[in-house]
C-alpha cells in the first residue's frame, strides 16, 4: 500500500524524467580531485554532542562504564568496558567506540582540505542513525542528531514528525549546520555529495518502526520484504524479514512484483529526499544544495529505478553528479542506470594494485588491463570515474603496500583486493606502520592516480600518512598535527610488536598537495586523451601520455627497485628545433635528478628506483 502522503511527488514526474534522462550532469567531474570523510572519525569540532551509551546500536551491549574512546589512545588499546564484553578484539566492542567526530569538526578543518588542494568531498553517510558506519538509516531527510549542535531537540522536533509526509518535515539543528557547511564549501570552490542508501534502512527507520508495530496492518507493509507477520495468537515474536546479506539490522525495500522497480511508496519517499538535499530551500535554484550523490549496492536494485532516480535528480539539478557502487565492470550499470560514473574498483584500483602496489603483474599487462576496462566503460563516464585506491570497505592504501607480499594471484584477472577482513588481522597480516620504501611505493601510486584519466580520491588520512586493515582498522581517528598521539604497542593477536611512532606525516602531506596541484595546474592531465607510450616488463616500467590542445605531458613509472633506463619514442622539440625535455615532476623531489636525453624522436630517460616522473618537452 502506497502511502497517499508522498504519492503526489510521483505525480507528473513522468515528464521531468523524459526532459532529464539523455543527461549524465556534473561537466565539472573530470577536474575534481575527491576526499572522502567518514565524519565520525574526522575531528570532533563541539564535545558537547558526543555521542551517549543510549545513543548507540540497539540492542546496547556495552556495560554502564561506557565512554567515548580517546582520539589519540594506541587504536588496539581496549578500554574497561570493551574487555567486559569478552577478549577479541575485533569482535568484543570496537564497532560500539565512539570519538564524537561531527559536522562542526568538518567545518573547522575545510582550510586545511583547501590547502591539500582538494575540491569534492564525499561524505559517507550523515543520516541518522544509531551505527557507527550509518549505513543502516532512520530517515533520509534528517542529518544525524549527535553530528549536530542540539541532538536532544533534533530527536524532539523529527518525533514529531510523520516521516512519510515531506509537509510535516522540519529542519534539525544538525541539517541546518550541514547547509551551512555546505555553503562555507562552495565558497571554497568545493564540491559535496552525500551518500545515497537507497537499498535498505535501520531497524529504526519510521516506515519500519510502523510496520513492526502495526503488522500487516501497517500503510508501509509493501515497502519491505516481510516474510511473515507475527501471529497474535502466540506469544514468539514471529514477524521476519528479509536483511541485506542476512543482516536483519538492514531491513531490504521490496521491488515491485516484476522486479523492475522498487516499492512505489519507498521510491516516492526516496525522491522527495533527494530533492530536499538538492534544492533546500525549495525554490528551483539547486545552488544552495548538495552537488550529487554517491550510491550504495547499486547492484542490487533495479536498473529503471536508478534510471528514473537519475532522471529525478538531473531534473532538479541538470550539473549533478551521480556515482554508483559497484565492484565489477561498472560499464553497464552506468549506461542502463544513467550515472555519471562509479567509484573505479575494477577499472582502477584493482589494476593499479596489481602492478604498482604488488608487482605481480607486468607492465604490459597493466597496460591491456587499463585500456580494456577503460574502453569498456562509456566514453563520458571515463573523465568522471572516482579513481580511488582505498576506502572504508577496503584495507588502506598504505597497509595494502606493507602487506603487498601475501597477496594472492589466481591469474592477472583476479588481483586479490583485501587481505584483512573484520574477523580480524590473519597471523601473517602486517599492522605496523609503513617504512620509507613502502611510503616511496604510495607515493608512485598517488602519482598515478593524479595522472590518469578519471577523477582521483583521496581516503581521509591517507595523505596524512595513516595506515590500517580492513574495517575496523581503516576507520582509525584522523591524524591531526596538533595532537599528540600514544605509539601503537599493542597486536591485538597477542603477539610481540615493535612500537610504532603514530604522528601527522608531514612531507607525505606535502607530497600529496603537491600531487594535487600538478593535476589542478595541467589541464590535460585532466581533460587529455591517454595513450600509452611504452611497457618495459624486464624494467617494470610504463610509460603514457596525456595530450591535449593546452599541451601534452609524458608520465614515467618505474616500479622496479633498482634504477632503470629506458627509450621511449617521443618526438618534441622547442621553438628552435633542438629536441628538449625536462622533468617537471617526481615522486622523490626536485632534488633527485631525472636522467634524459633527446635525440632522433627517442627520449631516454633513467629513473631511480620506485619513482615516478612527469616529464614536459
């Protein structure tokens, strides 16, 4: 049963959709250099909206001694109430810590996101919910309370609403310091998109609360996918349903009975959502809202829901960029779904961490593999691809180089992508910070990312020299250089560990800044076309190009240990005639010297160990 309250945003949408649906949006994409921020771990900018035990997941678990964790405590060391859950680590308490990271922690540190050079911001989700992850929502249209400045009236206000009806909505205290975020990043020329999960909710979710409550006599008992009410005649709870992956605290949205579609009342509520984060003050002008979206499992819902989404969302904001997640070939979810783009696991990630992370695969198979999955995905899509390396689902991009040596190949197509799952660290699984090779090996990485085609995203922290496994350990407290923080003494496997200085990372910042700005100050290495100028499998080496009518630019890589020379035919001469090159770029500093020599259109060029270099005639 649709609930009549939202039905009318359905209501002559048919044509906006038709008007909206030959655009992908967001032209601005392929000059963004992404930071993605799990809020509750930024900086915890006001204490007096810290978290509280009553706040937590439900069911609570942690003992009355529960308190929000120390930002700068060794990550592996456990506090007196986690150890009263029992003794693993990783299952015993850390995903019920809290360091009060929120929206004002955000806006303290958006100059020092300007100075990295950052200009998009991708927020994993900020809507209320009681996980730390807050993929499991209450609402859609609130911000969370406790990333706010007044969580107890925010609580107040949104129980008075009726969460179906978008006229009974009000806006939060926490929403209204999210639109003035918003604002002060416009002003710095960024942009901002929030993460759309549109899959499933929180137990908690108003639709769901209803449906648990009322049973089949519940206005939302299509919205889910319910096996079985609860018989009033028993006294077992009877009521089940179906969770994402089995996880019953991520209720699923039902699909329509052809599976086309999605519930008409979820999608009606999902809608009037979107719209209320894209134009906020309701007036047709989206300036004052979110530039886009990234969104959850797109996979797993159909592809004309996604369609029309899109449809609905470059309706309201015909530059919006819209970003699915997917793991595989992302070319025909793009193309049916009408996104801009996706975030670039397989055409990226899982190539790059194959040769430069690893180095277990040639050159010339990096090569094939980036321009066979590049050549798959639709041509606009390719300058707009969030190209990231890390995130929290992965492990980060530092600790994948540490632990480059256990990775398991089955064949050049199967690059092994985690190592380190939330069961916790396997015995041979590195949790020590990086040494200065790996940083060296990061730091070709990040220059790759600033070179290729697609736009590239930075996981917060890892300029900051961050390192960690898989979920949980990816999601450590930000590194800030203001504080100081206790050395990491503790294996949580309970074996001897060399401490580890935990600090900001100061040259790997500025590395990382200026990466950036390399790709912010060269047009065609954001708008160029590629081409690959030469694989060196006994050298490890590859070596491309980006070339447009603003210039061309040419990108060494040697992944080898040792130095390497090798001849690249290159033709470029100055306004004279005389063949000339120089390195304006490289991973080691201006200091080190780039070997090159011109002559005859072959450019040799002689490269250090584990460093890259981008070289201008």
């Amino acid at each position: 049963m649709m609930n009549r309250s939202i039905l009318p945003a359905l209501v002559g949408l048919s044509f906006l959709l038709i008007l909206a649906s030959s655009s992908r949006g967001a032209d601005w994409a392929a000059d963004a250099v992404w930071y993605q921020i799990f809020p509750e771990r930024f900086w915890n900018g006001d204490p007096a909206n810290d978290p509280t035990r009553e706040s937590l997941e439900w069911p609570i678990m942690p003992s009355k001694k529960w308190r929000v964790s120390s930002w700068t405590a060794d990550w592996f060391e456990r506090a007196d109430w986690e150890k009263q859950l029992g003794s693993d680590f990783y299952r015993d308490g850390v995903l019920d810590r809290r360091f009060g990271g929120d929206l004002q922690g955000v806006l303290d540190k958006l100059d020092y996101l300007a100075d990295l050079g950052v200009n998009a911001l991708y927020f994993n989700p900020l809507f209320a919910s009681r996980s730390l992850h807050k993929y499991d929502g209450n609402t859609f249209h609130h911000i969370d309370p406790v990333f706010g400045p007044d969580p107890r009236g925010d609580v107040a206000l949104i129980e008075k609403e009726e969460g179906g009806d978008p006229k009974t909505w009000g806006w939060t205290a926490a929403d209204k310091l999210f639109l003035r975020l918003l604002d002060e990043a416009h002003k710095r020329g960024m942009r901002v998109i929030l993460d759309g999960v549109f899959n499933h909710t929180g137990r908690d979710f108003f639709a769901f609360t209803d449906l648990r409550r009322k049973q089949a006599a519940s206005a939302y008992r299509d919205w889910y996918l319910v096996e079985r009410f609860d018989d009033p005649q028993t006294k077992r709870d009877d009521f089940d349903y179906q969770g994402w992956w089995g996880y019953k605290t991520l209720p699923v949205f039902a699909a329509t009975p052809d599976k086309q579609d999605i519930a008409p009342g979820a999608k009606a509520y999902i809608f009037a959502a979107t719209k209320r984060w894209m134009d906020p003050n309701g007036d047709g002008n989206p300036a004052d809202g979110i530039d886009g979206w990234r969104l959850d499992v797109a996979p797993e819902r159909p592809a004309k829901f996604w369609a029309d989404w899109n449809a609905h969302a470059r309706s309201i904001n015909p530059n919006a960029y819209t970003s699915c997640e997917i793991w595989t070939d992302a070319s025909k979810l793009i193309a049916d779904g009408g996104f801009t783009a996706s975030m670039n696991y397989h055409a990226f990630a899982i190539p790059v961490k194959g040769f430069l992370v690893d180095a277990r695969i040639r050159a010339s198979q990096f090569a094939a593999l980036l321009d066979g999955r590049r050549a798959a995905l639709p041509s606009a899509a390719v300058p707009a691809m969030q190209n990231l390396m890390d995130s929290h689902d992965t492990d980060r991009l530092a600790s994948m180089v540490v632990n480059s040596d256990i990775a398991n190949y089955s064949d050049p197509e199967k690059i092994d992508y985690n190592s380190n799952g939330i069961s916790g660290a396997p015995p041979r699984y590195k949790i020590r910070r990086p040494n200065d090779r790996e940083r060296d090996i990061q730091r070709l990485v990040v220059l790759f990312q600033m070179t290729y085609p697609g736009a590239p995203m930075i996981y917060y922290g890892d300029e900051a020299g961050m390192w960690g496994g898989n979920d949980p350990d990816d999601r450590m407290p930000m590194l800030w250089p203001e504080l100081k923080f206790a050395p990491q003494r503790i294996d949580p496997r309970g074996t001897p560990r060399t401490p580890d200085e935990v600090a900001f990372d100061q040259s790997l910042f500025q590395f990382y800044r200026a990466a950036i700005r390399l790709r912010r100050d060269h047009e065609p290495l954001r708008r160029g076309a590629f081409r690959v100028a030469g694989t060196f499998d006994e050298a490890t080496t590859l070596a491309f190009e980006r070339q447009s009518e603003a210039g061309r630019l040419l990108v060494v890589l040697n992944r080898s240990e040792k130095p390497q020379t090798v001849s690249i035919a290159w033709p470029s001469k100055d306004v004279s005639g005389s063949e000339k090159a120089r390195a304006i770029f490289n991973t080691r500093g201006a200091e080190t010297p780039i070997g090159l020599e011109m002559a005859d259109g072959q450019l040799k060029v002689t490269l250090p160990g584990l460093t890259g270099a981008v070289i201008k005639p």
